[in-house]
C-alpha cells in the first residue's frame, strides 16, 4: 500500500479519507433500509456504488502491482454484485 500512496502522491490523504467515509456509507446504505423497511430501493444502488468502488480498488492494486491485495477486492466485488443483482430484481420498488 505504501507503494500506491507513493505513487498518488499528494493526493493520496483526500483519497484514502474518500474511500474510508464511501465504505462507511455504504455499509450504513446496505444494512439501515433492509433493517427498518424504509426505502429499500437504496440498498441495490448503494450495493451497485460499492461495487464500482470495488473496481476501482481492483485497478488501483493492480496498476501498483500488489498481488495480495487483488483477491479480497474481487471477493468484495462478487459479494456487492450479488447483493445489487439480487436486491433489484427480487425485491419490489
């Protein structure tokens, strides 16, 4: 990681506080409307965001070439996907 930040250089703090507070609303945005039943038509478009972000982490590993990190983003990626996928078809808007 040290080497990606390295390579973002100077905006490599606005970035990873990007990142930080996106994965925080998106964890909120996935779990909040499913557990109050109150606009549910948020959780596959915060799932959808969240898989977008998920590709973006993939690029960015692989550009800095840290093979370790590809694998849990992919998993991450599968999992939001499903999530989306699943949530807007099956559940009713």
């Amino acid at each position: 990681m040290r080497q990606g930040i390295q390579k973002i250089g100077r905006w490599a703090r606005p970035v990873l506080y990007f990142v930080a507070v996106a994965s925080l609303l998106s964890s909120a945005g996935l779990i909040l409307p499913a557990a109050s039943g109150m606009y549910t038509w948020i959780t596959p478009l915060t799932a959808a965001v969240l898989a977008g972000l998920m590709l973006l982490s993939i690029l960015f590993h692989i550009q800095c070439r840290e093979k370790p990190n590809i694998l849990p983003s992919i998993i991450l990626f599968a999992l939001v996907a499903v999530v989306a996928y699943g949530r807007w078809i099956l559940a009713p808007l």
